[in-house]
C-alpha cells in the first residue's frame, strides 16, 4: 500500500486552487462584514451529545466519531457547523436582540454525500438569530445570491419549501422519530407508490395530503394556488403559504433569479422549521447551496432563539467560479 495515498473521496488542495479559494473566502467574508456579520469559529471537535444536539439522525450518521483520551467520552468530527453556531449564540454570546454570524472552516462527513465527488468540504455559512419574521429569511436569500455573485455566478435557480407545511398536515398524528424520518426519505424521492404504501396506517385525508406535496413543485404562483386548494386547512399550513407568498413577492425585483417552489423537497438535516432553500447554478446538478429557518436547534440548547440562514462549499464554488486569481 502506498503510503501517501489519501482515504476514498478525501483530496489535496493544490496551489492554484487554494489561492482561488482563499481570495474568495477573504471577499465574501469582507462581504458579511459589511453587513454587519460577525466571524465566529466553533472547533472542529466536539462532545458528540452537544455536537448533535438538536438535529437529526442523518447528521448523526455523516459524523465521525472517535473517543477522547482525556475524559473518556465520544467525540464528533463536525460535518455541520450550523448547530455549533447555534450553540455559540444560545450560551455564549447571550445576546437578547438580532445577532448576525458568519464562519468559513472544515467539515468531514463519514459517507460522501450524494452528487458531491469528495466527503471533506470547507463550509462556509451566515446565519441570523433572533428575528422570527419572514423578512429574516428574505436578508439569508439575499446574501446568499450577493455571494454567488461575488464568485461570479450571475445566474441562479432558486427552490423553495416551507416545513412547516408537513407539520401541519401530521399535527394530530403521534408518529416516532424513525418513521419521520421513512417519511423525509420518499418526499424526497418523490416515490409516490412506496408513499401510498407507507400512509396505508394513515387517515385517508392525510394520505392524500401527502401524496400530493410530491407534485406541488414548479412556478410559484401555479404551485400557492393548488396547495391552498389540496392541503388541509391548518395554521401551521396556512402560515407557511403565506410566508412563502411574501418571499415570492418580495423576490420579483432580483435580477437574473428563477424562482420555482418545490414542497416535497426537505432535504438538509432535518433541523429546518419554516422556509427552506436550495440555490442552483449552471454546470452542478446538486444544490450550490442550502439554507433555512430552524428555530428549535436554539430550544435544543435550552435557550429558544429564532434563527435562519445559509451555508454552501467554499471548494465546489470555486470550482465553478470564472474568476481568474494571479
């Protein structure tokens, strides 16, 4: 075995990517700056109960996990550094108004994740805590679409959900962590045959209500007019429609954004609470980047904040980048 062969999808960043990557991370930081973000960096291990406090059993399966010779206990190899950010704002900083934080480091996932060729990323985020109104979401959209420009994407593709809407249509249903998440996974896939399979156990009103968020996707108005006339009626429904269409409205003025709705996509790590985001580019299948509200990871904690925010690959978005670096 040679020695200096690297693990399976873990690669070098090479000279004239890294200062492509560094130049963008100094501009974009520069950026968040300038709107009043601050830079925090969380280390990169963690007692594993903090490090997944909050979050779903998807991220508790891309963590690393190794244990620590001092106290004995597990630790986490983070692959998200969101929930980390969360905890800096609920314990440390303490603050009782809005907080704007950045961050820009390493994270690992034990499995690569799908449509990505390596499983070590540099994540870089901004995340808002303590405004629960849909104007906080619009800032996190609009700063994520400031760095893609920043990085030279002009064109963007931008898909919207709300989980708040699969809330709702469960509120009076008493289903366990493991069946949840059955759930996430054929939304997901849009595998209506499997979903009308698993909502058998279901009342006929909420199977259906499922089966159809596999098809409320494409333009937003086509998308708001027939989910307010298949979706049950509930608040929490009812609230997510509305929040949708504000963002919606308040989007039209952004040059060079497409925007489409999509409600059976909850893809992320199952954290997310309200509006949801996942911004495509040209050239990449997957998301460029994914964003949202996830009000309860600051509850987690033990200090309820409202939060929403972004986060995207600093490798792959230079990777896609046309900017030329001396």
């Amino acid at each position: 075995m040679n020695r200096w062969l690297l693990p399976e999808d873990i690669a070098d960043v090479l000279p004239a990517q890294a200062r492509k990557v560094e130049s963008l991370r100094r501009s974009i930081l520069d950026l968040y700056q300038s709107y009043g973000y601050e830079l925090v960096a969380p280390p990169i291990l963690e007692f594993l109960d903090s490090l997944l406090t909050g979050t779903g059993s998807d991220l508790n399966l891309q963590t690393f996990k190794l244990v620590d010779q001092l106290s004995g206990r597990t630790l986490g190899l983070r692959a998200d550094i969101t929930p980390q950010v969360a905890r800096i704002d609920a314990h440390l900083l303490n603050r009782a108004g809005v907080t704007r934080l950045c961050y820009a480091g390493s994270v690992a996932h034990a499995r690569t994740p799908v449509g990505s060729s390596s499983r070590e990323q540099l994540q870089l985020g901004a995340e808002i805590y303590g405004c629960a109104s849909w104007e906080a979401d619009l800032e996190a959209i609009t700063l994520l679409l400031k760095t893609l420009d920043v990085a030279g994407l002009k064109k963007v593709y931008l898909d919207l959900s709300h989980a708040g809407i699969l809330t709702g249509i469960l509120a009076d249903q008493k289903l366990d962590k493991d069946t949840i998440e059955s759930l996430y996974s054929l939304l997901q896939s849009k595998d209506r045959p499997r979903l009308r399979q698993w909502a058998t156990c279901l009342p006929a009103k909420v199977a259906d209500a499922l089966l159809a968020l596999t098809e409320l996707n494409g333009p937003c108005a086509e998308v708001l007019v027939n989910a307010k006339k298949v979706l049950p009626k509930h608040t929490a429904v009812d609230q997510a429609l509305a929040d949708l269409e504000r963002i919606v409205s308040a989007s039209k003025a952004i040059n060079n954004l497409e925007l489409s709705i999509d409600l059976a996509d909850l893809r992320g790590y199952q954290y997310h609470s309200g509006v949801m985001f996942a911004a495509y580019v040209d050239g990449l299948p997957q998301p460029i980047a994914r964003g949202g509200r996830y009000d309860q990871v600051g509850q987690a904690f033990g200090r309820s904040r409202p939060a929403t925010g972004f986060s995207l690959d600093l490798l792959t978005l230079a990777s896609l980048s046309p900017m030329k670096v001396g």
